[in-house]
C-alpha cells in the first residue's frame, strides 16, 4: 500500500504536534507525515511524543509560513515529490481592544493567519491539481464563524481564511480535491500562551476608555471560564481531523465541539442580526457583570 504523503504546518506544539504524532503513529502504517514548524529547535517535545512509533513515518521539516523562501524549500525537502494532504493549521490569535492594536502587530496576525495559508495552499495546489488529486484541510476557528468581542483582528483573519476556503472547495471539486475547515471552540494548547495580546499595564492600554477596559476585564473572565469549561484536548482534533481524512466524501466543515453550534445557528437563523448580537453579548459579558465605572 502506498503511503498518503501529508504535510502540516505549525507542529511545535498544540493541534499541528498531536496530528503529526497521531498519523505517524498510525497502526497501519499509513501515512508519511512532513511535521514542519518555523523553528526546528523547538522540535524535541515532538521528537519526544513519536518515541516509539514505527520507524520513517515522519520527517520534521523547517517552514515559516511567512516566508515563501522557506515553503519551496519544504516542499523540494519531500522525498515523494508530493503532498496528499495538505494540513494548513499554523496560527496566532490576538486579543485586546481594537484601538490598542498597533498595524505592525496587525499585520503579523493576517500575514500568518490568512497570507500564511494562502501561500501554502498556492505552493502545492500545482501538484495537486497535475495529480487530478488531493485534500486540503485547515484549522478553522469558532472565531472564523462568528465575530468574537476583543478578537477583531483575529476574527478578520479566520473569517478570511473561510472565504479562502470554501471559494477555493468550489473550484477544486473538479480536480477531484476536497478542501475542508476543522472548526475548533477552544482547544487546551500553547495557544493562550502565544495570545498576542496588551500586557495589562501598557501605556496603550490604561489610555483606553474605563467602560471598555471594564468589558475587557469581563471578556477575559469569560474566556478563563470557557478554556476550563470547555476546552477540548488537542488529540480529540486531531480525531476530527482523522475522520475528513479518512471519509471518502469529506464535508466542507468539521465542527468539533457541538456545545458550541447553537449560537452559530442562532446567527444564520437571525433574520436582522440585533437578536443575535444581544444574546452573544449576554454569552460572552454575563457570567461577571460588568462594572459601570
Ligand atoms: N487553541 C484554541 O483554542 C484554538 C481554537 C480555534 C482555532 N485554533 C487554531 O488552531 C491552530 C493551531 O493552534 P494551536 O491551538 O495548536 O496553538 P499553538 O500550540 O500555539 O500552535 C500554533 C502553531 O503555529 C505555529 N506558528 C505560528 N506562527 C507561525 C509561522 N509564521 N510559521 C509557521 N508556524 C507558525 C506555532 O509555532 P511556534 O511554536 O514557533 O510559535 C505553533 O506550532 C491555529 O490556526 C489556531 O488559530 C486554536
């Protein structure tokens, strides 16, 4: 049996690091995974997490999806000289009131989120589409499918990388490649640690008006309690990542944790949009009230 050849992005930890260990430890032997990640020193909790499995079923590889220099050299690093599936799930979040945002920090955000995606797509959509096959599979984020207060910038990026997506699943049927989005609530990884985000005593920061601050304060309460409340494993994605691998028909969206689908739907059902924005507002600033200063 010949191996599918998958390629991820952002494996140093978190969703991209359970999915590399999880295909590359597959009983079958079924997949040769390229784990590739911008800094290679950081390579040994991986290293550390394949111990055991069989041998040559994953080669680590540097890419920075920033860089188009480093994405070509990847992909000529491939020995199979092809990708089968293409796994796009490196990202940064960013948090804090939109008028703290500096455009520097901005634009990193949407040059890895967005810029970062599209640019792996475009390095191994040619072979691709020359083989009349392949899957293209992309973390997706709640926050792609709905704007989330203090997440603007973030929100942008993952909204874009949907439009990405499911323009790109329309065309991409006729040459036999399946494009789906793995839509993740919030997943126990280095992600919060990574947050981009305004330390608490930045100048910036204490100039922002007191009844936003009080919100943020709230917000941020708010994102605590749905991390301890409903924070999934990063091996469970990399479980709904397996099902679209392995499904002969694979769907456009893979939505991982269902306690969060009603307020998604309650958005598409929303005739004028205000019922929907009052009952996100009471979802994300009720659980502490506010203080008006
Ligand atoms: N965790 C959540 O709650 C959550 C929820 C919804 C969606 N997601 C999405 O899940 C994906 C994976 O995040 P995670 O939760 O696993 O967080 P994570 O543990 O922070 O992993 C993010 C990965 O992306 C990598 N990365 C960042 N910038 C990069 C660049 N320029 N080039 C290549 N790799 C880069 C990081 O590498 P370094 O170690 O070098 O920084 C890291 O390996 C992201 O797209 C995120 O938006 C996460």
């Amino acid at each position: 049996m010949e191996r599918l050849v998958v390629l991820i992005t952002g494996c140093s930890s978190g969703i991209g690091l359970s999915l590399a260990v999880r295909l590359a430890a597959d009983p079958r032997g079924a997949y040769k995974v390229y784990a590739t990640m911008r800094n290679v020193a950081k390579k040994e909790r991986l290293m550390e997490c394949v111990k055991g499995s069989r041998k040559d079923t994953m080669d680590v590889l540097q890419m920075d999806v920033t860089d188009q220099q480093s994405i070509l050299e990847a992909r000529d690093m491939i020995k199979e000289k092809r990708v089968d599936i293409l796994v796009c799930n490196a990202g940064v979040g960013l948090i804090g009131p939109l008028e703290v945002q500096s455009l520097e920090v901005m634009r990193q955000i949407l040059e890895v989120n967005v810029l970062g995606t599209i640019r792996t797509i475009q390095a191994f959509l040619p072979g691709m589409k020359a083989r009349r096959s392949g899957r293209v599979l992309v973390t997706g984020s709640v926050g792609g499918l709905q704007g989330l207060p203090f997440n603007e910038v973030y929100c942008a990026s993952k909204f874009a990388v949907e439009g990405v997506c499911e323009s790109l699943a329309i065309l991409l049927q006729h040459f036999n490649i399946h494009v789906s989005l793995i839509e993740c609530g919030p997943v126990n990884t280095n992600f919060l640690a990574n947050l981009r985000r305004p330390e608490p005593d930045e100048e910036t920061l204490t100039r922002v008006d007191p009844r936003t601050r009080a919100l943020y304060d709230t917000y941020l309460q708010h994102c605590d309690e749905m991390f301890q409340d409903a924070a999934q494993e990063a091996e469970d994605i990399a479980e709904v990542f397996l099902e679209a691998i392995r499904s002969q028909s694979p769907a456009l969206r893979y939505y991982t944790n269902s306690a969060l689908l009603p307020l998604t739907t309650l958005k598409l059902a929303a005739r004028d949009g205000s019922q929907y924005v009052k009952s996100m507002s009471q979802f994300v600033f009720s659980s502490h009230k506010a203080q008006e200063p």
